[in-house]
C-alpha cells in the first residue's frame, strides 16, 4: 500500500479523534501573549508616528498663528503641552520605528472547526479587550489648530458640527483607529443605518465532499443526485443541469443516507460554536427530499461532537435510525423515526469507525466496522450484544472501510489490503470451547479485488457487485459469486474512488477523493458532472463585463468557473499555492499571486502564463488593477505594496515603484476612480494613502483623503465600511468584504462562517444586516458579478464555493440615499434599528 493510501486512510481514521490536550491549549496561551506583544509594538509604532508628524507640524503652525495673530502662540503651546508632545520632549521616532518594525504572520485559519485552539484563543481575547470596536468622537489636531485660527471653539460656537468633530475613531483590540467624515455628511450624528432591500438567495453550490466522508452520494427516483459539502445539502437533477438545497444545518453535514421508500433523507452535522464561543449542539435531521421539509429532528444535544454515521432499517420499512456519534468511545444508538426517541444505546469502541448498517432482513443485526475490527451487534430488549470478526488464518487488514449484504445474507467488506472478505455465520464449536460455545462470525472467502485499498461496495440488482478502489482507480463489476465481470479506470486528476451509486443498472455516478462527482459507463467512460477544490481556499475575482470568476487555493489550482452555465470551463495546477486574484480591466488576462512573493498573468483564452515575476519572498494578500488597466499593485506580506506599469493589453509589466511605510502585512487594498491614489489596510489595523501619480509617495495627512471616491471597496478598514464590525470584534473577525458595483450594498465574509450584506454606506456601530449561513468553515472571500446580479462567497476549509442570487435592490444609488439620510436627518439622533 503506497503513501498516498495510507494518508489518506489514516486522515480518515484519525479524524474522529481531533481534540486539544493540555499541551495544545498551552500553545493556545503562549500565542495569545505573542499576538499581544505583536500589538503593543504595533501600538508603540504608530504612536510614534504619530509624535513625529506632530512634531514637524508644530513649527508650521506656530509661524502661521503668529502671522495671524501674534498672541496666538501662547494658546497653541498650551494645546501641544496637552496633547504631550512640546519639542522638549522631542523623541527619536524614526530610530525607534526601525527597531520595532514588524512582519507578523498573517492568521490564516488552520482548523475547520470553530471550537478549535484558535477559536478559543480568539474568544479569550475578546472577554479582554472589553472595549474593543467603541466608537468615539475625536476632534483632530488640524481641528484644533483650525479652532485656535478661526474661533470655532469659543462658548457661541455649535457643538456636533462638522467643523469642529471631523473624525471618529474606532477601537480595536484597544488600539484607536481615526475614521474622517466625508464633507457631504453633516449630521454624523442622524446618519439612519437600515438593512438593504437587496437580499441573497443560494443559487448555486460548487463542491462535494469527498475527500473525508463516505457513503455520501445517492440517486433520487426524481432524476437527482444527492450530496453534500459545507452545510448544504444539494439535490442536483443530473439531468436538467438544476440544483436544490437543504439548508437547514447549522453546521457540516457529515454524512447522509437514503429511506428504503427513497424520499425520505438523514443527513447528521458536526458540532461547533457560535460567535459568542457558545457550543452548537449536533443532531440528526430527517427530511423529505421532495418537499425539502424536516420532518424530525433527532438526538438534540445527545451526540458529543458530531454525527458520524446514519443508517435506516430496511425489514420494517424504515421504522429505526441508527447513529454513531464522534465522541471518543463512538456511541452507537437507535433511535424511533417518528416518535424522535431514543430506542437504545451503546459503547462501540475508541477506533474509528467507518461504516454502520442495519441487516437487510433483521432490525435487530446491526453491523459496524473500521479500524481492524468487524462488529456484529445484536439488539434485545432494549439492549445491544456484540460479536466480533474472526480473522483466522488470514491477515487481519489496518482498516476495514466498507461492506454490504449480498443476497444470501453473507456480509461482504473491502479492506485496506485490497480484498473483499466474504463473512458467514459458523456453528458453535461445542467440541473446542465446550457446551457454553456460541456462533461466531469468520472469513469464508477471500477475494483479491484492487491494489491499495477498497474504497466502496455498491450492490446492484441481481446479486451484482461493485467495488471501486484506492491506488489503482478501477471500478470493477463482479458476479454474484465475485467473478471478475468489467472495470474501468478514472482518470488520475480525479483521485481515487470514494463512492459509487446505481442510477439504472448500466449508468453510474462516482464520487472521487479530489471532490468530483462522475457519471458514465463502462462502454463510454466517466466525465465530471461536479468539480471543486481540495484545500483551503481564499482567491477571488470575477470578470468585469462576463459572468465568470476565477479561484485558488493551498491545492495549488487556478479554476475559471462560468457562473451562468455552473461549470467549471478550466483548472490548472501550479508549482505554489495561490492566494490572490484579480482581472486585468480588459478581460484578457488576469493575475494571480502566490504564497512565494511569485505572481504570474494568466491567458484567459490560452490559459499560458504571458509574464511573471516575483516581489520579495513572502506570500502576496492582494492583486488589484487601476480602473484604466495601466498599473497593476501587488500587496505583500512584506509589508510592501510594488506598483506596476501595464503596456500591450495587460501582457507587459514593467515596475513603477513601491509603497513604503505600513508597519505589518498588507491585507486589503484599492484604487481611487481616477486611476491616481490608493487607500490599503494592513495587519496591524492601519489605513494609509498613497498617491502612486506622485511616485508611491504616502500621504501624511489622511484627513485630505476623506472624500475621495474609490473604483471598488474591498477594505474592510474605512469610514464606509465602519458599521459591519461586531462589537467585541478582535480585528480578524471579518477576512473580506466587496462593494456592490452599483455601490448600494457591501457583501462581508466573516470568521463564523456567514456571509452578510450591509446597506452601502455604513459608517456607523451596530449596522443592520441580513445574515446568511451555508459555509462550514470560516469565510475567506466574496465578491459581486459585473452585473451585480450575483454574489460569489468561498469558504476556507470547507472547500466551498456559494453563488447567491441579489434578490430585489433598485431605487437610486448611494449618493443618493445619503443625501436623502443627512438632508432629513435632525438634531436629535433616531434609535439603532435592531441587527437582523
């Protein structure tokens, strides 16, 4: 058995028996105090900054005051003497930046599960930083001088105007943010913050999970086939080329099974926590498949960690569920379909567990098997006997992955040696073991049927068989006997053979480790009816004029997708991972950035790579075009922004120059509509300015900066944007976030797995939003169509790519409605509409 098997395998067995120990939640600790000492620098360094800028002002407006009125200058001694930073005590910012300049690493979500070390490290943070995201009025040093010059500030003056209180700063994790206010808004104060009339409808889901589950993918007699990824079960008529969904999970569907009355479906979830670190209780939900109805929910608050195994009784019709927990000991219980209760209740062992089904012929058998055991329980009386395999003269295998019943009865299962085992029952050897000898179940036959492992056992009409395996790839048909009849070969790109179900006796559909789902024959081979990636994902860019949209990933592929066919059009492979994306304005070409500073400009029509190079030697967070496609800017993890000039259609890239002044890793940026500034966000919390016209140079004074208009919004940092962060918010809660183009909407990807869509603009605290779920790890992106007509979102872990539908909207542009907001706003401020 070759490596690639045996991880697979043991990524299989081992997943069930994920849980912090002590020495985990120490780390937890130390990196909570490295984060915290990251921050103070961080702190230090902008106030530093700060001192600096302040200390080359003063002379400045000393000579202007004095010029305007010469005992002016005793005032503005005492202002500075307040704000602590006379030229007495005149530090050496810029010696003391050197020192501290810093490179954190960018928190990337490594775990799925929201309850993992990160998440708590998170949530202890946050119970700290008590006073995280307050926002308060803050009048600016320009303010104060402008008060000193004009008067503005003498006891006749009107307090709360715009002259006086021009900016607003935010807190995160105790460090102050300074927001200023667009001159068109002059009653900050009045500003109405209401949730959009657009809404999202799920439209469309890319992906399936086959990489660690199995047993997860059925044929409806409705012409559909039945899967699941993320926290979405997808009904898709293979067919008719549609989709449905059944979303009413509130965390990963683990697995999935099919009612012997074939509309009935039990598909059980992963526990997990919610924003406020509370944990999400596991359960089962029964639903038909028709009417996309839950019909019970089962053992609410009894599983430990998740569901993972299901399977419904087949000689009464489907009366009985029985479930296997992902607690240590994998709790093996029966449950009432109809009453919702629990029937009976069992230890099944500390290995993993694989597999669980009823006997076909007796509700009372129960059989389960996994890592080098068979079990054969039989339930009596409200209690569970167990008897285990007996392997005998032959090799006992590490795994024992799937079986099923033939129709003699015997049980058939596929090991990880290759093998398909026969087991029948043999008579107590009252001669050996004396009178008190019981039945056993052992190995009747061995039949060798794959190299590597025996992924999958499908049973067909007649007695037939399949077995699909591991290293070799071949669906293989046998007799009922277990002659070799047929086999085929997927093709490699797909991976090995997950699962397979029976849609008419010739016609097959496969499910695949690199998350593909196949259908074909034997006489004419497989092609993929679904495609998605395989690893952490957090690339995104649609096309600016056609309804199409790139994708990358820690799986090292670069996906062109067609969001109005839902297809996959073509996916290569690079040597790096990628991390970024973004489409040249033409359409041609787009390029995509690489977790080795390393970026490449892609073809769209030749997929050939027409230029490349490389900037420094840490990964890059952002590739964003000028809205004209003359320059192209590269956000890195060297806390450099490099900005290039683009020539001959987006196919030559020679540097202009580089952003030099954030003090951590760059994470969101973006350019002004004419093509001439751009506004960037880094790890440490900053917003900067730079006018890349004027040689990258960065603008110190960010209050001139207020009212310029941007091409696109992507920084989740900004006046605009301030209202879609959460009280309590640590800094890394939301990873993304796109304005909509016709600027009236701004979609958010956060670290809780939803996605929310603001009213544009929202520049005050506690923002009404509507709120949708689907994802099962943390959101990495989203991202509008050219047309604004749908909403792309891309989870992390989950490996899954949403496409929402924009659902209503129209009725004038964002000028418009804060035009509308601030003209009949008045001096008494309106209540906050409650969050949706």
């Amino acid at each position: 058995m070759d490596s690639s098997t045996n991880s697979l395998d043991d990524a299989s067995a081992d997943s069930s028996a994920e849980f912090p120990d002590r020495a985990s939640m120490m780390e937890v600790r130390l990196q909570a105090q490295e984060d915290e000492i990251t921050l103070l620098k961080s702190s230090l360094a902008d106030a530093l900054r700060r001192i600096r800028l302040h200390d080359q002002l003063l002379p400045l407006l000393k000579q202007q005051l004095i010029a305007v009125n010469p005992g002016a200058a005793r005032v503005l001694n005492q202002v500075c003497c307040s704000d602590g930073c006379t030229s007495s005590r005149k530090l050496s910012s810029s010696s003391a930046l050197d020192g501290i300049c810093h490179r954190p690493t960018r928190g990337r979500r490594n775990s799925e599960k929201l309850g993992n070390p990160e998440r708590q490290r998170k949530r202890l943070d946050k119970k700290a930083a008590s006073s995280a995201n307050l926002l308060t009025r803050s009048p600016s040093l320009e303010n104060r001088a402008k008060e000193l010059v004009t008067g503005a500030g003498s006891p006749g003056s009107r307090r709360g105007t715009y002259s006086q209180e021009m900016s607003i700063k935010m807190f995160i994790r105790g460090r102050p943010i300074t927001m200023y206010i667009p001159t068109n808004i002059h009653n900050y104060e009045d500003l109405k913050m209401e949730p959009p009339s657009e809404r999202l409808e799920l439209d469309w889901v890319y992906g399936y999970r086959g990489r660690d589950c199995r047993a997860n993918l059925y044929f409806l007699p409705t012409g559909e086939a039945v899967y699941f990824i993320a926290c979405v079960v997808v009904l898709y008529h293979i067919n008719n080329r549609t989709q449905r969904h059944y979303q009413k999970h509130t965390d990963c569907v683990r697995c999935l099974t099919l009612h012997p009355d074939k509309v009935r479906m039990a598909s059980g979830q992963m526990s997990g926590v919610d924003k406020d670190g509370k944990p999400l209780q596991p359960c089962v939900h029964i639903w038909d498949s028709i009417t996309l109805v839950t019909l019970q929910q089962i053992g609410l608050g009894t599983f430990q960690r998740g569901v993972g195994l299901v399977a419904f009784s087949f000689a009464d019709s489907g009366a009985f569920l029985c479930v296997i927990d992902e607690s240590n000991e994998h709790m093996l219980s029966v449950w009432d379909c109809n009453k919702g209760t629990k029937h009976a209740e069992v230890k099944n062992t500390n290995e993993a567990v694989f597999a669980v089904e009823f006997n076909p012929s007796e509700s009372a058998n129960i059989i389960t098997c996994g890592k080098s055991h068979v079990y054969f329980w039989t339930l009596s009386a409200g209690q569970f006997t167990k008897k285990q395999g007996i392997f005998g003269k032959y090799k006992k295998p590490k795994f024992i992955q799937c079986f099923v019943f033939s129709l003699t009865g015997d049980v058939l299962t596929g090991d990880s040696e290759g093998n398909i085992l026969t087991w029948g029952k043999s008579a107590a050897d009252v001669k050996t073991l004396g009178k008190g000898a019981k039945e056993t179940f052992q190995i009747m036959k061995q039949t060798r049927a794959h190299e590597g492992s025996v992924f999958t056992l499908c049973s067909l009409q007649g007695g037939s068989l399949l077995s699909g395996g591991g290293k070799d790839r071949k669906i293989v048909r046998w007799s009922a006997d277990l002659a070799p009849e047929r086999e085929c070969e997927i093709p490699e790109k797909y991976g090995a053979v997950r699962t397979i179900a029976d849609v008419d006796g010739e016609e097959l559909l496969v499910g695949t480790t690199r998350n593909a789902i196949l259908r074909g024959t034997f006489s004419d081979g497989f092609v993929a009816i679904v495609q998605g990636h395989v690893d952490e994902m957090w690339g995104l860019a649609t096309h600016p004029s056609q309804s199409i949209f790139i994708t990358c990933g820690h799986d090292r592929q670069v996906c062109l997708w067609n969001a109005e066919e839902h297809k996959l059009d073509w996916c290569i492979t690079l040597e790096d991972y990628g991390l970024c994306a973004g489409f040249c304005p033409n359409g041609s070409v787009v390029s995509v950035g690489l977790s080795t500073g390393r970026w490449m400009v892609l073809d769209l029509r030749t997929r050939e790579v027409v230029s490349e190079s490389t900037d420094g030697n840490e990964q890059l967070s952002v590739m964003r075009y000028s809205p004209d496609g003359s320059f192209l800017a590269v956000g890195s993890h060297d806390n450099f922004i490099y900005i290039y000039n683009v020539t001959e259609s987006g196919r030559r890239y020679t540097r202009f120059g580089k952003c030099n002044g954030h003090s951590s890793f760059i994470t969101h940026l973006d350019w002004s509509k004419d093509g001439k500034y751009i506004m960037s966000n880094s790890g440490d919390y900053e917003i900067l300015y730079w006018d890349i016209a004027a040689g990258c140079k960065l603008l110190r004074n960010r209050f001139e900066s207020k009212d310029r208009e941007w091409a696109s919004y992507t920084c989740v940092l900004g006046f605009h944007v301030m209202g879609v962060w959460m009280e309590g918010s640590d800094g890394t809660d939301i990873n993304a976030l796109c304005r909509s183009h016709s600027e009236r909407v701004v979609a958010v990807a956060d670290d809780f797995c939803k996605v929310h869509l603001f009213q544009y603009p929202c520049p005050k605290p506690k923002a009404p939003s509507h709120k949708y779920e689907g994802h099962g790890s943390h959101v990495t992106n989203v991202c509008f169509t050219h047309s604004d007509s749908h909403l792309l979102s891309m989870g992390g872990k989950d490996t899954c790519i949403l496409q929402w539908r924009v659902m209503g909207g129209g009725g004038g542009d964002r000028r418009e409605r804060l035009a509308s907001a601030t003209s009949t706003s008045t001096s008494t401020s309106s209540p906050e509409p409650a969050t949706s």
